[in-house]
C-alpha cells in the first residue's frame, strides 16, 4: 500500500476512535460539549495570536528588506559613479596621449 493512502487510513482510524471514545465517555455530554467547545475556542485564539505574531513578524521582515535594498542601491549607484569617473579619466588619459 502506498505510504499516502496508509497515513489517510490511519488519520480516519484515529479521528473514529476519537469520535467513539467520545460517545463512550463516562461523563454527560453536555460537559464533554462544553469542554470541547472551550478547547475550539482556546484553539481559535490561540490561532489567531499566532497570525497577528506572524503578520508583525512578516512586516518587520519587509521594513529591514527594504532598508537593505535601499543601502545596497546607493551602494551600487555611488560604486557607478566612481567607476564612470575613473573611465572618463582613463579616456581624457589616453586621448591626451594622441
């Protein structure tokens, strides 16, 4: 059997199991409901903390990726700029010698 249809067949098996174990529980299940309703709600926010720390993350990623891309573009433009006037030199140079 292929790997793939092995972890989707225990993934089913699991999740049944879970859902008899559930039916099969020793207490009432208005309090089984309520608890899973908490650990849904816990689940929620703890989900949604983890997408505002993620977004802050995200953003402060970009802001320094567009300092270093600001940096580096000056970097580069003033390395241009020396690099055409050392050639513009070098020219005056050579064409002074003729």
């Amino acid at each position: 059997m292929n790997n793939k249809y092995l972890w989707f067949a225990l993934g089913i098996g699991a999740t049944f199991g879970a859902g008899i174990a559930l039916l099969f529980a020793p207490q009432s299940g208005v309090k089984t409901r309520k608890q899973i309703g908490r650990g849904l709600d816990e689940a929620g926010d703890y989900l949604e903390d983890a997408g505002d720390y993620l977004k802050d993350q995200a953003e402060k990623l970009s802001t320094e990726a567009q300092k270093v891309i600001k940096q580096t573009t000056t970097k580069v433009n003033h390395l241009v700029d020396e690099a055409v006037d050392r050639s513009s030199g070098a020219v005056k140079s050579v064409t002074s010698m003729f």
